[in-house]
C-alpha cells in the first residue's frame, strides 16, 4: 500500500518556505504603497551641485518596484513546480502538482509552440498578433488555449477512465493511491461514486470546448442575418424583430431552460422544430453572402450556392435527425454525425438564449455605422442592399463584435454550467463541469475537492476568455 | 412624454400577455397534462382514463379558450354530471349558483399548487417576502461596492490602481454563482477545509465555521452568520459588471471638456471628482443597475437552490421540476412583472436623470 502523495512531493520542503516567504513580502509591499500613495509625497527630486534637479523615487514607487519584483519571483517559484514536476522521476518525488503537471505535457508542448510561432511573426498576424502586444490579452489567450490543448489531448492526459469506479475510492482526498495497482494514484482524490476527480475535469473541457464556441457561433449567425435587415431597413420588419428579441431576453434564463429541456417537452419535439429554424440561418447567412458578392459570375456563384446547399443540407439534416424522436428524417446510412439527443437539445437552447442579444448589438451596430459616407458611396454606386450589409457594414463593425464574440465564449460557458448545475439537459454521468459542480455540493462541506475542482476550471476558462476580449478591445481601440 | 409613457406601457403589458402566453403553452403541453393527470389521480392510469380527467377537469378545451378562462377574461367552464354541477370556479362542496363566473389572476384567482398542497397566491407571497430581503442585502452591498470600485479606477484611467481593480472586475464577472457558492463554501464554511478549522483551534470563533453553509435557518431569522455568503455570492457576480460601467462613465466624463476647465482653473482633483464627474457619471450605472434586477433573479434561483433558502427561486425550481402548471405561471408573472417594470424604471429615470434629454 503506497502512502499518499503530497501537494508538492520532494520539491515541497525547499520551495514551499521561500513561496511562504515571498507571498508574505508580496502582500506588505502591496500595503506600503497603498498606505505611502496617500501620504504626502516628499521634494519631488534632489538638488546636485550644478543647480540641476535629480529625479528620485518616492518611498511609494519603491514599494511598487518591489512589488513586481516579488511578484516576478512569486510566477517564477511556481513555474519551478510545474517544471520540475515535468523532470523529476516517480510521482512520490513529483507530488501531486509536479505529476498534473507531467500529465500536462502535451499542453505545455502546444502552448510553447503556439506562442513562440505567433511572438515571432506576431506583425504578420493582424489583430492576433497584436494580442501579443497586451500582456493581460497574452495571460488570457494562454489559459484559454490551456484549456482548448486539454480538450484536445485529453486521452493522453486522463490518468483514469473518467466514467469508471474503483472500489474503495469513494470521496477519497486529492493524492490517493489506488488499491492494488502500483503507481497509479488519484491526483484530485475521487468523487462521491469513486471517480477519478482529475480525470473527469479534463474529459469536462472537451464538453465544453465543443459546445460553447460553436454554440456562440450558430447565434452570431443568427443573430446577424436577423440583425443587418433589422438595423438596415428599419420599419416594420424592425419592429416586429425588436420585439420578438425583447421577448426572449424578458424571460429569466433558468425559466427558458426548465421550459425547454424538460423531458416532457422534449418528447413533444419543440427543442428540435426550434433547432431546425435555427440551423437553417448559417446556411441562409453563406447563400447570400456568396450571392451578394458572386451575382457578376453567375456561374461560380450557382456552383458555391448549390455546393452550400448539398453539403450544408446535408449537414443540417443530419445534424438534425435523430432516430427515436419527432424528427427522424435520414435514413441511418445518411446520418453523418450522430449527436445524442440531449447535447443537441443544450445546444439549440443557449443559441435560442444568445442569439437575441446578438441581433440589438448587431441591430446598434448598423443603425450606427449606416451612416457612414462609404455606405452612402456605395449606395450611389448602385450596389444591393445585401451586398452593402454584408461586404460594407459588417467588415467595419468586426472590432465590437470580434470582443463580444470572445466574451460571449465565456457567458455561454457559464450558461451550460447553469444548465449542468440544475441537471437539465445533458446525462447525470456526463463529466462537463456543470454536472459534476451539482453533483459535489451535496457534500461540500466534508469532501469540497469534488465540487472545487471543475469549478475553479470553469472560472479559469471563462477569466481567460475575458481577459483576451479585454486585451483584444484595449489593443483594436488602439489603431 | 406622456406619449412615451402610454407606448412604453402598451408595449409592456403587449410583452406581458405573449410571454404568459408562451409559458401557458409550453406548461400545458399533452404530455405535461397527462403527468399532472397522473400525478393527481392515480399512477396506473389507462389511456382512456387520462383522457376522460383531461375532460373532466376542463383540460381538453383549446389553449386559447383556457388561457382566457385564467387570465379571467373568460367565464370558467362548468360541466354537470349527474346532476352535480362542477366547475373551475366552483370550489368543492359550495352552491354552483354562488359561484362567480370568471376566476382568473385579474379576479386575484392564482389557483391552487398541486406540489405544496396551498393556494398560490400564499405561497408567491411568503416567498416574495424572502427573496425581497435576500435581494435587499445584496444591493445594499453590491451597489455600494461597485459605484466605489468604478469610480476610483475610471477617476485615473490607466494608473496602478485602475489596473488592480480592473482585474478585480474581470475575475468577478468570470465567476458565475454555483462557482463562487461553492468557493466560499469550502473556505468559510466548512468545518474540515479552508480557514474554519484554523480560527477554531485559534479559539477565535465559537461554532465550528465561520459562516453557515445554508440559509435554511435565515427564513426564521437573518444573522450574519446565516446570511452573509448567499449575499456575497451574488453580489460577487454583479460587482464586476456594474463596476465596469461605472468606470467606463466615469473615463468618458473625465475626459470631458468642463473637467479640463474645471482643472485648469485651479479646482482641486478631489472637488473635480466629487463635485464636477461624479454626478454626472452615475447617470449610466444607474440604468446598468437597474437592468441588473432580471440578472439577479437568475441568481437568486442557484443561490437559493445552493443555499436551500426557501424564496421565490427555490419555489421556481421546484414548481419547474414538478411541474406545477399554476405555480410555474404564477412565478413567472412573477418574474415577467418584475423584468418589464424594471425596464420601465430604467427608461424613465434615465429621461429624469439626463438633463440633455430632460430639458430638451
């Protein structure tokens, strides 16, 4: 029987009481500069011999210098765990965060070459590389492609299965050897029905991972092909849009969400029927675009719409279709992608939550940038009204919407975390962060491991996303 | 104005009646109408059965026709058989010819809830009552807190304190509340984790956690103990949000042509902030913050649920989970009301606030 592992194994007894140390320093160089900043400050600056006056620094600025510098040394001891926690051999040596840090590899691989591609051409990169210019933006985009690389290399990084339990495991605390297999360990201790709490956080990122952005995507389709008429023509349509969108967003979430997955209502068939209106705006979106910019060669044009039309429809309708329920259209042998039923379901719902939203910034957007000069150009020129919305307004409003895409990333997380929490929507096994939050409150406070761990990954995610929107809005504001 | 006003309202109740419509709609569903057969009748029901109490109990009439009968612009149905006269406006045991002809919410009518065995109207007033104090305490904090937090970094934009609270901000609205709840649980209210035990054995507290981890008791009772962490909970994730508006108010207004003037004329910083900006810059906030009340129903329904305090948003899932058709309707009138008046509030007290619209 191994012992179980601690936090920081053999790095722990040097490490741990120099990061004490310097967090101490950290927190009083952090109340010096907040207590000198209010005192007066002193004679700005010396006087030398010749007359002239010398800069010097206040006691505040000093604090502020040591500050960063304690800071600096802070990221740089916990960069020494996760380094050598990749080097050391044996988990005993490693601990518990040197061996998740191990696990990690694939990730820290992705993100070295990620950034040190994008540093290096970061001029060529357009409004990407200037994210590298904001280091809040940098922070942010690192966590997030933290969590996109462990959706993606999950199988290498779960040391378990995440569905399967181990007697003897139950509620056991981060660090626990598993009984009768040599070196394997739960690393975040197990859940309330013996599963590996690790493991499950990282098969929870790639729920998530697939879901949100594509999510986000489907309602900015939605939400600009309702959106650029709305704000364009104005009138009637306008209105009777406006006032379908406020509708929507006058419902509290959690009562659209009861209202839309309940089993009941599912068996009705109305989340898919929404589905299929909903699904039906990216393809509409692509047609006209083409259309819109294609008209003067009609036959490419025909080509590319008919080619959206097959491969599109396709997609819908198999995305669509499922055996079992109301709408079962495909033959099995058609059936491209097989969603489960319940995903599709979550799915149409936080589209059918975002999308109005979507439409009033988009809506705000037109009515703004319409009357611009270069739409009025291009008005004269004879252009359609499509080709104007599409290739003249929303290239110019792509800076707003391009931050709000990234914060809504974010927001829809949060949204399918909600839809977890209550257990609507997606199986109780499902390991996304949602489920597993609900299913570790019931026992919060004697086991909190279960319930902190997918979390504090949600928040992680959802801050990084919010800060690379505040990066991203800080560095396009800019030019 | 006044024309403003009459549209402003128009549209509302117009809002009003389509979403009680849609709700209306979805709760009384076929199926969802044979599990409330099941559920009140008999579990083994036949096919056959179902149906007949569908039409028994006044259920298989069209939506439409239904929907008025509860609003109370239609006369409720009545059926007689065998002589008996029943109805849905004829309470069990009374004359039929007492009995009015409309009941509906517009006769104060809420029915009845099949889960809590009670009148509607009680129960959404009992629980009104405690999400009202949850709600108060949580602005009473937030707003505060918030104002302060934007106006102190919009004051200097750009400075080391500006980027500190910024940061604050961000990380607030990145934490939804079954992510703070459940954070603040394991570090204040738990008596194996985070500082409880620590303060314990320092014999700084007497109970075993700092904080309690459910507001059960706070229905009886609001102590700080009992009350401080659904509130911070919430507040938590509103901070960020109404901060940032704040700041953003308060950059634009710092940068305005009158605080220059007023700076060069020698005003000092401190007389420019609070007298010159401030007024001005808490003109938008409190749009933000009033628009912020839906949100914090959303909240209220996971804090309560977390926290198994019994308001207005426990009793929303509940109803939803059991699929208590005139509870449900009954919270989300509830809840529409709130969002729509809210709105209203903002729109008029912007036009109040502004003196560029006001006198114009």
């Amino acid at each position: 029987m191994n012992d179980f592992l601690t936090w920081t194994g053999v790095t722990g007894p040097v490490l741990n009481p120099i990061l004490g140390v310097l967090t101490v320093l950290l927190i009083l160089a952090w109340l010096a500069q907040l207590v000198l900043s209010v005192l007066p400050a002193g004679a700005a600056g010396a006087v030398l011999r010749d007359g002239t006056l010398a800069a010097r620094r206040s006691p505040a600025e000093l604090a502020a210098l040591a500050a960063r510098y304690l800071l600096l040394a802070i990221v740089a001891v916990i960069l020494a765990y996760l380094v050598l926690g990749l080097v050391l051999p044996g988990l005993p040596a490693k601990g518990i965060i040197g061996g998740m840090s191990a696990r990690f590899w694939p990730v820290w691989l992705a993100l070295a070459v990620t950034f040190a591609l994008s540093i290096t051409y970061k001029r060529h990169l357009g409004l990407y590389g200037k994210l590298y210019d904001s280091p809040i933006g940098m922070v942010g985009f690192g966590m997030v492609m933290f969590w996109v690389f462990t959706a993606i290399f999950a199988p290498l990084i779960m040391t378990h299965d995440p569905l399967s339990q181990i007697s003897g495991m139950k509620n056991v605390l981060p660090g626990a050897p598993v009984p009768g297999d040599g070196g394997a360990y739960y690393l975040l201790g197990g859940d309330n029905l013996a599963r590996d709490v690790f493991s499950r956080m990282v098969a929870g990122s790639t729920v998530v991972i697939q879901i949100a952005p594509l999510a986000t995507l489907f309602a900015f389709m939605v939400g600009i092909t309702l959106g650029l008429p709305a704000g364009y023509y104005g009138g009637a349509l306008d209105t009777v849009l406006s006032f379908a969108a406020n509708l929507i967003l006058a419902f509290p979430v959690i009562l659209l969400f009861y209202l839309l997955v309940t089993p009941e209502i599912v068996s009705s068939g109305l989340p898919q029927y929404i589905g299929m209106l909903l699904f039906l705006f990216p393809l509409i979106f692509l047609a006209v675009m083409i259309n819109s910019r294609l008209y003067v060669k009609p036959r490419l044009r025909s080509g590319l719409i008919a080619a959206v039309a097959v491969i599109g429809g396709w997609l819908y309708l198999s995305l669509l279709s499922s055996p079992g329920t109301p709408v079962d259209i495909l033959p099995p042998a058609l059936d491209l992608i097989e969603v489960p039923g319940n995903i599709l379901i979550v799915f149409v719902s936080v589209v059918f939550v975002n999308a109005p939203t979507v439409f009033r910034i988009i809506r705000g957007l037109v009515l703004d940038i319409k009357s611009r000069d270069y739409v009025a150009a291009s008005q004269t020129r004879g252009e359609g009204p499509w080709y104007i919305m599409l290739w003249e307004i929303l290239p110019n409003a792509r800076g707003p919407l391009i931050v709000d895409f990234c914060l809504r990333i974010g927001y829809t997380t949060i949204l399918l975390g909600t839809l977890g929490f209550f257990g609507l929507g997606l199986s109780p096994e499902s390991p996304d962060w949602g489920s597993t939050i609900n299913a570790g409150r019931r026992f919060l406070s004697i086991y909190p491991h279960a319930a902190i761990v997918p979390a504090l990954a949600l928040m992680s995610l959802v801050l990084g996303l919010n800060l690379m929107a505040d990066g991203l809005r800080e560095e396009s504001l800019r030019d | 104005m006044l024309l403003f006003l009459i549209r402003r309202v128009a549209t509302m109740l117009l809002t009003a009646i389509c979403l009680t419509f849609i709700v209306f709609y979805l709760t009384n569903l076929p199926p969802n109408l044979e599990k409330l057969a099941k559920s009140e009748a008999s579990a083994r029901m036949s096919d056959e059965d179902v149906a007949s109490w569908i039409e028994r109990y006044g259920y298989a009439q069209p939506v439409l026709v239904r929907y008025g009968e509860w609003l109370g612009l239609l006369p409720g149905w009545t059926r007689s058989e065998d002589g008996e006269i029943t109805g849905r406006c004829i309470p069990r045991g009374s004359d039929p010819a007492e009995a009015p002809a409309r009941c509906g919410i517009l006769q104060g009518n809420w029915g009845t809830s099949t889960v809590f065995k009670a009148p509607v109207a009680e129960i959404i007033g009992t629980r009104l009552a405690a999400t009202g104090w949850l709600m108060f305490w949580v602005m009473a904090v937030m707003v505060p807190a918030s104002l302060l937090i934007g106006v102190l970094s919009g004051m200097r934009e750009g400075s080391r304190l500006d980027r500190g609270l910024s940061i604050f901000s961000i990380a607030s609205t990145a934490t939804p509340e079954y992510v703070s709840g459940v954070v603040l649980i394991a570090l204040f209210a738990s008596s194996t984790t985070g500082i409880s035990p620590l303060l314990n054995s320092w014999g700084l507290i007497e109970d075993k956690t700092l904080f309690l981890g459910t507001a059960t008791s706070a229905l009886d009772g609001i102590t700080f103990w009992n009350f401080t962490l659904p509130v911070m909970t919430i507040a938590l994730y509103g901070i960020g949000y109404i901060a940032r508006m704040t700041r953003a108010s308060m950059t634009e207004v710092m940068t305005a042509q009158y605080i220059r003037t007023a700076r060069l004329k020698g005003v000092s910083f401190r007389n420019v902030v609070m007298k010159h900006a401030l007024r001005n810059a808490l003109i938008a906030p409190f749009t933000v913050i009033m628009l912020q009340f839906p949100w914090l129903l959303n909240g209220v329904v996971i804090v309560e649920t977390l926290f198994n305090y019994k308001g207005f948003g426990w009793t929303l899932v509940q109803a939803a989970g059991n699929n208590d058709i005139e509870l449900l309707l009954a919270c989300s009138v509830v809840a529409v009301i709130v969002v729509l008046v809210t709105q209203l509030i903002s729109d008029i007290g912007y036009v109040f606030l502004n003196p560029r619209i006001r006198l114009a």
